[in-house]
C-alpha cells in the first residue's frame, strides 16, 4: 500500500474521533463560567386589588404597569456537565404606573399615576437534559428572586388630580425558566430564554381630601431574553 494511502486510511478511521471530541468540546462542562448578554423584556401581567383608602374602604378601580426593554445580564457556574447555577442581572427597568377601571364618580383619577424603576436579580438552578455532545443545549430552571423598586414619582399630571407621593414595597418571590443554548464555536453561543417571576408589591400614594391609598398588584411578568453567551 502507499504511502497515500496508508495515510488516507489513517485519516478516515481517526475522523469520528476527532469530530466527536470536536463536538463534545462545544457543550457545557463542570468548571465553564458562561457571560451572556442580549436585550431583555419585562412584561407584567399584573393583577390588581381595588384601591383602598383608610377612611374610605376600597374605592374600586386597579393599579397598571406598562412593559420596558433593558440589557440583560446571564452569569452561570456549571457544576456539574448537567447542573448550574445562574444569576439574572440587568440595567434598571422603567415603567409608566396608571390607574384604571375607577367608578363613575371616581373616573378622573383614572390615568398616568408615576413612574419607577426597578431591579430584578434572579438566582436560580439550571438542568440541561441533553447529553454535552450536543451543540444544542436546551435547559430548565427554577430559582428566587428579589425585586427592588426605588425612584418612583408622580407625575405632574397625576399631581394636578392631587395625588402626592409614590412608593412601592420591595418582593421576594419563586422564579422558573425555559431556555437554550446553541453553541456556534466552541466558546461562543447564542442563547434564548422565557420566565415567570413571582412578583407582589403594594403601593402607597396620598391623595388631596382622601388621604392615604394602597393597592396590592401581583405583578407576575413574563421575561423574555434574546442574546449572545460566552463560555471561559
């Protein structure tokens, strides 16, 4: 035989070796750190009571929370080839707060009521059930998250109507996800990822003649992240 071919022969019997340490080097493994980072949604689904008031009772109508886009920020540990842990972060969120559904005697104070901001750090532990000699790697997670709300105003139309003041306390609530990664090289990924965040606050105003107001809001947004990752 050749020397070619003797060469060629070797070649083809090493090349499923090499393809499959090639794959197997794309997936996740005990050790990596994965960094993503991409657009982020928050998108409430809120559920709220009637406004209250001290003196009053509840004066009907609910509490609102508009949608808001921001960096996202993914920082996982993987513990094991199928077990991580991970670390939601994000720049600040901003979101409009209104009111709405107020009674027919009530109905001005319907409208725009403030602004917030708020920040949701989210750590969790991550299941991939996939074998690490795929380049796909969808996964599973459930975890805690703390949400902290800070920079709320009222705006200037709300004060006109005589509202006063706007707080909202912070939440501890569960997390879960749904995501995936997609190894394009063997360090850089794409990644896409859903999850539900338990999130209930209540919020405090004054109101000029009324008094003090609170209304409890089951926020429970969905999140929603598109972005890029990198394994070190």
């Amino acid at each position: 035989m050749s020397r070619f071919a003797t060469q060629l022969s070797a070649s083809l019997l090493l090349a499923p070796a090499l393809l499959a340490v090639s794959i197997t080097a794309q997936a996740h493994q005990a050790g990596d750190i994965l960094v993503r980072a991409g657009a982020v949604t928050v998108d409430p689904h809120e559920d709220s009571s009637g406004i209250k008031s001290a003196a009053l009772g509840d004066l009907g109508g609910s509490a609102t929370l508009d949608s808001d886009t921001q960096l996202g920020l993914n920082f996982a540990y993987m513990v094991t080839d199928n077990l991580g842990i991970e670390l939601l972060a994000a720049t600040p969120f901003s979101h409009d707060v209104g009111v709405s559904g107020s009674p027919a005697g009530l109905s001005a104070l319907n409208g725009k009521l403030g602004t917030l901001k708020h920040l949701p750090p989210t750590l969790s532990a991550v299941w991939y059930p996939i074998h690490n000699s795929s380049a796909f790697q969808p996964y599973l997670g459930a975890g805690i998250n703390f949400t902290w709300f800070f920079d709320e105003e009222v705006s200037s139309s709300a004060e006109a109507k005589g509202f006063d003041g706007l707080s909202m306390d912070n939440s501890w609530g569960l997390a879960a996800q749904v995501g995936a990664d997609y190894m394009l090289t063997d360090k850089l990924m794409l990644n896409a990822q859903v999850r539900y965040i338990d999130i209930e606050t209540t919020g405090h105003t004054e109101l000029a003649g009324v008094g003090r107001l609170k209304v409890d809001v089951d926020v429970d947004p969905m999140v929603y992240m598109v972005g890029l990752g990198y394994k070190f």
